[in-house]
C-alpha cells in the first residue's frame, strides 16, 4: 500500500490491520502516546459541507478533507515535507488558506479544491506567526514580530540582524515582565499587519498598531482568535493591553479598534478594568459578541458572554445567572443564539444560549470538547475522554445523533486496555459537594478483588490551582498511564477548581493550604472506604506547579498520608516565589497583595514554613526555562530534603519550561516517577 493511500485510509479511520483482530490486551504505556497521531487546524467550510483537518502522525502533518454529506473517504490534500496549520476557508467555499513553512519562512498559503498546487499569498522577510482572512476575502490580518517603533517591515528585519551581531550578551530592562512562561523579553513585539490579496504574493504589509509596547495577540498562549475584522472588512478589532508600567500586575486586556488604513486606535471597552477577549462580529455587522471578566485582577474570574447592539449601542451580559465561565464560542446565523464550550462538573460541556431571553440548554456533556462549529443543523466539534484522545463528531443542535467522524487511532489502540473509570462525589470542607475522578488498574481483576486483593493508589493533585482534572486525555499527567502500570488513580477537584460555579473557584483565594488540604484529605477517607480495592496504606500523591505546591504542603501538613510525594515545578517559598515568577497579578490576588504587605498567606500557607515536620520520601522535578514557577523553587525543597537527611532525588530538565514538552524527556520524566512510586509502593 502506498504511503498516500495508507494515511488517506488512517485519516477516515476505517482500515483495520492485523493487530486489531487480536484478543491479548496491552497495557497504555508512554511510548504508545508518544506514537499516538494527532489532530490540529479543524475548519468547517462556510456553507457547512466539508471540513478541513491536519493530522500528525510520525511521518508529518498534512491536511485532509472530509465531506459531511456524503459517506466518501477522506481525501488527502497535502503531502508536502513542511507543516500546514491554522486552515481559514473562502467564502466561496472552494479554497482553503494555510500557514506553512515551505519556504524558508512561514506564509500563508492558499489551496484551491478543484485542483492545483498551494500558491503563497505572503512573501514577507518576516515569518507570519498568525492570521485572519477578512469577510470580504480580500485583506489579510497578520501577526508579525516586529521593532515597535519601525515604520517598514525591512526596518525589523535589519534590527533583528544588529540584535543577532551584538557582541556582548547583556539584556538590559527597564520594566516587568522581564520574561515571560520560558522566554526572556527581548526588544520586539508580535504586531498586527494588514496586506492585500492579489495574484502575486504580498512582499509588504502595514503596520496597524506602531509603537505599542505590547504583543499583540498577547504571548505566549492567546492565538488569532483576540483579533478579527468587522462586518464590512474595514477595522480590524483586538483584545490586548495598552502600553503601560503596570503590565506584569494587571488583567486589563481591552478590546481596541482600528481602520485598515491605520491611524488612531480606539478603545471600546475602557470601563472594563478586568479581562476582555475573543471578540467576533455577526455576519450582518449587528452585533459584537466578546468575552468579559469582572473582578480586575483576577485571571480565573467568570468569564461572560457580551453583546453589544451597534445598531443601539446597548451592552449586555448574556446569561448573567448562569454560573458557568465561556472557554470559546460561535455566533449563529440568524443572531438568535450562541453556541459555547465551558467546564462543567469534570466535563468542557457544549451549550446554546439565547441571545434574546439568556435561556441556557445543554447540548452535549460527556468528555471535553473543542474547536466548536456550525454545519447546519449540526455541530462540529472535537472531543477527547479519560479513556479517549482526541477525534472529531458531530451532533444535531437539540443534542441528538451523535456521530464520530474520525477514529485517527483506531489501530493503535486496537489492543490496548484503559482503565475503566467513574465519576464520583462526597462531602468536603463546610460538608459542600466536591467532584473526582477514580480509574481502575489496566488489570483490574474483579475475582481477586472479591477474594480481598488491593491496588495501589496514584493520588494526582492538579494545578492551578483554578484547575481541573476532568474527563480528559492529555500527553501531560495521562492518568491512563498509572492505570497502565497498575495503579488505581485518584483525582479531586478540590474547592478553588474550575467548571463549579465561580463561588466555588473563588473559595481558594487567600486559603491555599486550607479548604484544599481538608478536601483531599476527606476524598482521599471517603473514595477508600467506598472502592475497597484501593489500598489506603500504599500510596503515593503527585502533583506540579499548585499540585507540586500541595505535595510541600502536605509534607508538612498530613505527615502520615503518603509511602512518597513527587513534586513537579511546585511552589516552595512564597516570599521567594513572588519575588521571582513573571505574572505578579497572581500571587497579588490569590496571596492578598504583594508579599511585603500585610497579606499573612505568604506566611500562613507557605510550605517552607511547616518544613520541620517533612520525613515523606520525595521525588523533586523542575525545568530550568520555568519563569513561572523559577527553578529554584524545586532547588529549595531538594535541598531541604537533603540537609534533614530524607529521602529525596532531584531531575532537572534544562531545555523545558513549566511543562514536559519534549517526547523523549517525557519518557524519562513518566520513567523517573514509576521507577519512585514502585520503589515505595511494593509489598
């Protein structure tokens, strides 16, 4: 079979091999996801009919085209050596747009359906980092990283080149942020460019925003969907914050406006002192719609559904009782409703909100759902489960006739056994309702359970701490891959987790070392008793960043609890902590100001203060291009471990942030962590 047809085959999921008629089941092992393919750069066409993917596999990434209407196989659109990502469609439904890096930079690139190879639409001396076709399909919105106060993009090409010739390594500031997630600041900034499309490719754009000190999308997470075109293609609207002093300590991301032409940009939401984002239009240009928190400040508040009549210039909050907080949304056709994803009760649930009267209705709620689209009477979307990665369905908008419509992995997990799982619930702290998760070994035996055998227990402590570990499957913390060593998992969503209620989520703030600790502790007593399978005197808690914070917390606070703690990027001490991360505005919240204040968490909930009760066994990990939780947060604890003579052992990664990123560092991180917990777990 050749190798176009047989990813063609392995795209539409329907080609079994030989493996997938054997009976021997198989543990989940690291090596298997690391294998896994992958889906990115979901579109569905504008008239609903087809859908464009990219899917990775160990050969690349190219793109694939679905029909929706028909049962035809997935065809094959690209094979090229270089990357296809972030697929826009024409509105004449016949072409695609792409970034790639075919040449030696990336460009957006364009695809037409009825034949022909990609033509390139940019040529700049700049690689595009993002971009947004506008509706009338004729400009381009661009994100360049560029020299603030150049006026030409050649301009920032040479400044880049004197910034690479510079002799002396010395980086010299003025303000925070000084780095940011794994970056040290540099002198340029992400910009949005407009350009034209035309038959030749575009070799100019122009500077829209000139002289903002501030990247915009802002780095390193926010994407092109905090910038769009208006209605009738002639502004450009952003979320970004305005230049300013105060930008490691604030939250105020505003909505700004400005014409294709440049000029004066303006701020349409300067009453708003906390986060506004993800704005988007209607396609008759009635409406904006957009994303708002309240509490400035505060990077987990709620965040609300806006509408804003232009006809009227009314604004308000769609839903306002409803106690969910919106991750992503899309606007319907006939404006009467829009369709959302937010956390709810361990899942990323689908849901359509009237835009009239702010009745809410569930859609669909089993697993996490993603990329969210409009075919229709159908919603697209991608979803993944403890049990499932990632693949694309469909769904009627009253929530019937789900249907799958990948299966990437089929074959790869023909044989493998994941461990069953179960939602679970008991009372914690002030005898309130707190949600888990537990999922049985991949060899759970129901017979050797009755005759009284027991698993050991993997205890994960999310991050966040306004976290989650929901009904997900992820290439970090895969709570799969305990199971696949044996293992029952453990995983509450103590109070200060997300998908809960605000009420719920705000409750860590100023209690750190409080309500969570008491909800851990009572899950942990409550979830033994109920599966007696699970051997409450054989466990080990894990955790990073809030979850490695808990693993030195309860070193010095639940002494007795654990045969061994590991702690991944956890928070040590707090003076010492705010004094070094990058976003100050956390730790001013949710410790209650800056640490030489009279904000007392910094010493009521900080780890190093409780150290002389740790003689818990400890695993300690840290990255060393961590700005948010700095390495030598881990460091403080090693060396604390080893000066009181405990069981310890320390595993730097110097080429990973906050996360284990790199496939083979993840082998050796999941290596080092079971190698730890067997050494003291085994009877």
């Amino acid at each position: 079979m050749n190798k176009v047809l047989a990813l063609s085959l392995l795209a539409g999921g329907f080609v079994t091999s030989p493996q997938a008629n054997e009976t021997t089941k198989v543990p989940f092992t690291v090596e298997q996801l690391n294998s896994l393919n992958s889906l990115h750069s979901i579109s569905v066409s504008p008239n609903g009919s087809k859908l464009v993917y990219a899917l990775r596999t160990q050969s690349g990434s190219d793109l694939y085209l679905k029909d929706l209407q028909g049962n035809s196989a997935d065809k094959r659109l690209t094979s090229h050596p270089a990357t296809e990502s972030d697929v826009i469609w024409t509105s004449d439904n016949n072409s695609i747009l792409f970034l790639s890096n075919r040449t030696q930079s990336t460009q957006v690139w364009q695809l037409k359906l009825n034949g022909g190879e990609a033509q390139a639409l940019t040529d700049l001396a700049l690689s595009v980092n993002g971009y947004k076709l506008s509706p009338d399909n004729k400009k381009l919105a661009l994100a360049l990283e560029v020299f603030p106060t150049c006026q030409t993009i050649q301009c920032s090409v040479e400044k880049k080149n004197e910034h690479n010739n510079v002799k002396h390594t010395a980086k010299v500031y003025k303000q925070l942020p000084v780095r940011h997630w794994d970056t040290w600041k540099t002198e340029f900034r992400s910009h949005i460019f407009i350009t034209d499309i035309s038959e030749k490719a575009a070799t100019q754009a122009k500077d829209l925003t000139p002289d903002w000190d501030t990247d915009i999308p802002a780095k390193p997470f926010a994407g092109m969907e905090e910038v769009t075109f208006t209605y009738d293609s002639l502004n450009v609207v952003f979320s970004a914050k305005k230049p300013s002093k105060d930008q490691a300590w604030t939250t105020n991301y505003d909505l700004f406006k400005v014409s294709i032409e440049g000029g004066e940009i303006e701020n349409l939401t300067p009453d708003n002192k906390a986060w506004d984002s993800q704005p988007s239009f209607s396609e008759d240009g009635r409406f904006m719609v957009y994303l708002a928190m309240k509490k400035p400040g505060f990077e987990a508040d709620k965040f609300s559904l806006m509408l804003k009549d232009l006809k009227t210039s009314e604004l308000k909050e769609v839903a306002p009782l409803w106690d969910r907080s919106v991750a992503s949304f899309t606007f319907a056709q006939n404006n009467r409703a829009v369709y959302v994803i937010a956390q709810d009760v361990g899942q990323k649930s689908i849901y359509e909100i009237s835009t009239n009267f702010g009745d809410v209705r569930k859609i669909y709620s089993d697993g996490s759902a993603e990329n969210l689209h409009l075919a229709g009477n159908k919603i697209i979307f991608s979803r993944h489960a403890l049990n499932s990665p990632k693949n694309i369905f469909s769904v009627n908008r009253d929530g019937s006739e789900l249907n799958q419509l990948t299966n990437i992995n089929k074959d790869k997990l023909a044989n493998v056994q994941f461990g069953e799982f179960e939602q679970f619930s008991f009372l914690g702290w002030n005898d309130e309702k707190v949600h888990g998760y537990f999922v049985k070994p991949w060899n759970y035996d129901v017979k050797k359970v009755q005759q009284g055998k027991k698993y050991p227990i993997a205890f994960l402590v999310h991050g966040g701490p306004q976290g989650s570990f929901g009904n997900l499957f992820s290439s970090r913390w895969n709570a799969q891959l305990w199971a696949g060593q044996g293992y029952g998992v453990v995983m509450i969503d103590f109070h200060g987790s997300t998908g809960y209620g605000q009420e719920f989520t705000d409750s860590i703030s100023r209690d750190w070392g409080g309500k969570p600790l008491e909800d851990l502790q009572k899950g942990f007593e409550f979830i033994t008793k109920q599966q007696k399978w699970l051997d409450s005197d054989n466990a080990c808690a894990l955790g990073a960043s809030y979850g490695g914070y808990m693993m030195n917390w309860i070193a010095g606070n639940w002494t007795e609890g654990f045969n061994c703690l590991i702690n991944h990027a956890g928070l040590f001490d707090m003076d010492s902590f705010y004094q070094s991360t990058e976003e100050l505005w956390f730790p001013e919240h949710d410790m209650g100001g800056p640490f030489w204040t009279d904000a007392k968490d910094y010493k009521s909930f900080n780890p190093a203060s409780f150290t002389q009760n740790w003689k818990t066994p400890m695993l300690v990990i840290h990255g060393l291009k961590d700005y948010r939780v700095p390495y030598a947060q881990g460091l403080g604890a090693y060396t604390t471990l080893q000066r009181k003579g405990i069981e310890s052992k320390l595993v730097i990664y110097p080429d990973e942030n906050h996360w284990i990123l790199n496939k083979n560092n993840r082998v050796h991180w999941y290596g080092e962590v079971f190698d730890w917990m067997k050494k003291h777990t085994q009877k």
